[in-house]
C-alpha cells in the first residue's frame, strides 16, 4: 500500500495575552532554519474567505450585531475554508503547518465562554475540520489578569482597539481559560500545557524541547 507523507499539524491555543502568535511565529523561523517546509496559519482567516470573515468576526464589519450562533458558524466556516485550501493540502505534500488557533478556540469561546453545549461545538468542528486533526496543539496558559495587561500595552503599542470578543467580560474569559484546561485533560496524548507567564525565550525553548522528544524534527 502507498504510504501517504504526511507533514506535522501544530497548533498554539490559549486565552488572550499567552503569546500564541509569537510563539507560533518564532516555531514557524526555527523550522525554516532547518530547512523544512512549514506554513503559519492563523484563525479565524488564512485564505481570503476567512480573512472576510475575520472582519465580521473581530469588528463587526458587515454593520450589524453578529449573533452568538451565526458566531459559531462562521468561525466553523473560515475553519472549513482553510482546511480545504491550506492545510490538508499541505500536509498531503509533506508540508509541516503551524497555526495560531484551531479548532480547539471554538470549543473554548463559544462552548465554554459562551455557554453553547460543549459536544456540539465538537460536533460543529469535526465536520469542519475532517481528518486536519492537529499533531500537537500548545495550550498556552495565562492567568486572566496577566494576559490582559499584555494585551492592553500590544494595544498601547499598536496603537489598535480591542475587538468584539477580547472586549468581552473578564468571567467569560475565566470561563475560556477552565474550559481549555478541560480539553487539555480530555486529549492529553494531544495537549501540552505550558506556563505562558514566562519569558517568550523560555516558553519557546520548551515548545522545541517538546517537539524533539515528540518527533524527529531534524530528520
Ligand atoms: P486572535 O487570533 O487575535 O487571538 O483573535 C481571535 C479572537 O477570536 C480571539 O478573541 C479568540 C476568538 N475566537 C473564538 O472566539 N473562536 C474561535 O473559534 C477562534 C478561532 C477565535
């Protein structure tokens, strides 16, 4: 039987403020360094229908109140957009994909945050998703105080407002946090919990230190 060569899926999951595209972003450099193929991914968007749906998303962009359950849908939307035009293909040739949120981010938010049964935002996902189920998936975890100061100076320094969901109240983010603690409980073969309040240095050497004892990156 012809075996299919398969790249690595890794994902950075987490509450606001962990770091998760830095960390993402730092992995996607070190991995380019060794000369693999690898593609960063970041969610919602990736592709140009999910870029459109960022906007809806983050800020309102079609003028109207996004309601809670069209909230799920088109997060599960520019989800199904990037797995079918990103992701699979690239992991079909070998390519590694590293994103800055997944699938996992619905369960969290709209499941855990917003309230939405919890089996079918993984109901909701799987259909999304079909067999791009990640490799390994970093929980960065951060207090909800922390990450929220971090969050308040990259706006200070971006000179950017928060958007519809980071505006969010501070027990929906809480909620967030036990919820993708939870899931990282449920899948632990998948799971790495990492200590996000740590310097990015630190928590990037322990993501590489992970990955090697997980699989033969340089190989
Ligand atoms: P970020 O990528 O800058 O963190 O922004 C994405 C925002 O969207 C963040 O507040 C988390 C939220 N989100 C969800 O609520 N559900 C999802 O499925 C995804 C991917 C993101």
């Amino acid at each position: 039987m012809k075996k299919v060569m398969r790249g690595k899926f890794i994902t950075f999951e987490g509450p606001e403020g962990g770091g998760k595209t830095t960390q993402a972003r730092r992995l996607v450099e070190t991995l380019e360094g060794l000369g693999r193929e690898v593609i960063y991914t970041r969610e919602p968007g990736g592709t140009p229908t999910g870029e459109a749906i960022r906007g809806i998303l983050q800020y309102n962009t079609a003028g109207e109140p996004v309601c809670p359950e069209t909230e799920v849908l088109l997060f599960a939307a520019s989800r199904a957009q990037l797995v079918r035009h990103v992701i699979l293909p690239a992991l079909e040739r070998g390519c590694w994909v590293v994103s800055d949120r997944f699938a996992d981010s619905t369960t969290a938010y709209q499941g855990y945050g917003r309230g939405f049964p919890v089996e079918s935002m993984l109901t909701i996902n799987a259909f999304a998703i079909s067999e791009a189920v990640p490799d390994i998936t970093f929980l960065l975890d951060i207090d909800i105080g922390l990450g929220f100061e971090r969050l308040a100076e990259r706006h200070r320094q971006t000179n950017t407002a928060k958007d519809r969901i980071e505006q969010e109240e501070r027990a929906f983010h809480e909620r967030v946090r036990q919820g993708y603690l939870q899931l990282a409980e449920r899948w632990p073969e998948r799971f790495r919990r990492l200590d996000a309040a740590r310097s990015p240095d630190e928590v990037a050497a322990e993501v590489w230190s992970i990955l090697e004892g997980f699989t033969n990156i340089t190989g």
